[in-house]
C-alpha cells in the first residue's frame, strides 16, 4: 500500500468490504511463533490492584525502562534488546490493556495512571534509579513519570530520560481520520466490528520510511496482539491518549524545562504523524540533544535497532 492509499482511508484503511473479516481464533502460524517466542522471554508481575503486568528483562548493568506506545506492546523493542542488554539491564513491560498484560474493562487507562503503574512495577522489580525511554504514547506516559520523580511520587529516580516519536505536542501532528474516529465511543465500536487484523497490519505500514527493513511478520504481529484478550472492547478507553495530551498540557509541557533530569531526544525523519518538528520542538523545550533518523519512520527501534540503540545509548551517555 503506498502512503496515499493509506491517507485516503485513514490509518490503517478501516473501509471496504476486504476489513469486515473478525478477528481469527487461532493466530497464523508465524505470528503464534512471535508471541509464543516473546512470551518465553518475559514473566509476570502483579501490581498492588491486583493487575499482572508482563515484563521481560535482559542483560545487566544499570536499569533502563522502555514505555511501549499505542497500538503495539513491549515487542516493539525485540530487536533492540540484546543490543541495549549489552550496557544496561533493561526491562520491557506491557502497559495494561496492552499485549500479554491484563486487560480489565473497568479499569482506568489514562496516561496518569499508566505512568503511575510504570512507578509501581519499577519498585516491585527492585529498580531503584533507571534511565527511561519512552516512544508514541510511551512517550507522554514517561514525561508523566518524569512530573512524578520531580513530586517524589515515582518510587524510583530517573537518571535520564529520551524521548522517541510521539505526538506528544499533539496540535503539530499530522492525526490521522481512523486516530480521530477512535476517540469516539461510535468509531471505536464500529473499528473493533470491523476488525480485520491483516488488513490493519497492511495499513500499519504507512507509518514505515521502509516496511521491509522490519520483518513483515513483527508488524502483522503487532495487530494480532491489539485483538488479544479483548483488547478491542478497551480500544475507545486507550486512543482517548491524544485528548488527555491537550488536556494536561500545563503538566507535561513545561516540566520538560524545569527538571534537571537530562533529557534527549531520537527521531525517525519520516514519521508522517508524529513529524520531526514535534522532535525539533521537544529538543528546544527540554534544552537536550536531538538525535535525527534519517530515512526512518515511526517504529526506529525496529525498522533500524542498530541506529536507534546507538541513538539511545548517546543519548544515556554509554555510547560515542
């Protein structure tokens, strides 16, 4: 599907009699692969609510936390694990309502308390002080764990925090009709009847500078999971995210350049939602470096893990 098409439709395409196909009841044999080998890498954890959150970590050295974003899962950085795991032990988790993680219908899923939970779960690991990275949705989640450290609310210090591709300003962003419709209770329900989740893994390569430097199977993953464990009914509760980023904009803007936390900044070029200029911006407001992708779009750490780990570690002051 060329950029177009997918702007046409929105994004992913959601129209058409080719999307009316429901969600299948046993996964492809490629994308069980995935899971199952993802799921084997990780454990659970429960939070004082009694939510299980699914984590997985690697390597060893200092701690560094990776806050997935929206509408992916802690998979998102596979790729670039072994290669971070080199320098830190880093610890991927699901977000509730996200991936392998708990997905209870009546639960809150604000930004405010997924950063909470991030606090939380980081305590219950042992992690005391921890480099934080944060990308889409992850991004804000971190910057909210950020006005928390600064509170002394987080439970743990953060040493240095990088953000990566996220509408977190979120009136420069290039939001998409589906992304729109979705923060309707009408479009929500109608995108989860409709649910193909192929069809959405086709047009989730839109946000891609180069769909085939990513294994085709790691997107279409990503679908799949969005579908588990009644992961659709809570679709109309999560992608509300972009209106709580207007909403707590006094917060999450200029925390950013009042903290001593040093912050830095990676972005993929060809993000055609979250543009660079959100990227240029953020470096501005924080005073930190701004690390450019060139060629790269939304998912940098998986469409090139090599540069986006190098980026990272840079910016954590671990690499050259």
């Amino acid at each position: 599907m060329s950029g177009d098409d997918a702007k046409s439709t929105g994004w992913p395409p959601v129209r058409g009699p080719c999307y009316l196909r429901t969600m299948p009841s046993i996964l492809p044999a490629d994308v069980a692969a995935v899971h199952d080998g993802w799921r084997r890498r990780g454990h659970f954890v429960t939070l004082a609510e009694g939510q299980r959150l699914f984590v997985a970590q690697e390597g060893e050295g200092p701690d560094l936390l990776l806050v997935h974003g929206f509408p992916s899962t802690s998979h998102d950085f596979a790729a670039a694990l072994p290669l971070l795991g080199a320098h830190f032990r880093v610890t991927a988790f699901d977000q509730l309502g996200f991936g392998f993680s708990d997905k209870p219908a009546g639960a809150s899923y604000s930004l405010l308390d997924q950063g909470r939970r991030a606090g939380e779960l980081a305590r219950a690991l042992g992690i005391r002080r921890a480099a934080v990275v944060g990308h889409d949705m992850g991004l804000t989640v971190a910057v909210e764990m950020l006005c928390r450290h600064e509170a002394g609310e987080l439970g743990f210090a953060i040493d240095r925090l990088v953000l990566c591709n996220g509408s977190h300003l979120v009136e420069l962003a290039h939001i998409t009709p589906l992304q729109k419709d979705l923060m309707t209770d009408e479009g929500a329900a109608a995108f989860a009847a409709a649910f193909d989740a192929e069809r959405f893994a086709l047009g989730l390569r839109f946000v891609w500078g180069d769909p085939a430097r990513t294994p085709e199977v790691d997107i279409r993953a990503i679908a799949y999971w969005l579908a588990d464990g009644g992961g659709l009914g809570l679709i109309g509760k999560i992608a509300r995210y972009n209106l709580e980023r207007m909403q707590h904009a006094e917060r999450w803007r200029p925390i950013l350049s009042r903290t001593r936390v040093p912050i830095g900044v990676v972005w993929g070029d060809r993000d055609p939602i979250a543009v660079l200029e959100i990227g240029r911006r953020l470096a501005e407001m924080s005073g930190g470096p701004l690390i450019v992708l060139g060629g790269v779009g939304h998912y940098p750490q998986m469409e090139d893990p090599a540069g986006w780990t190098a980026a990272v570690l840079r910016l954590c002051g671990t690499g050259a």
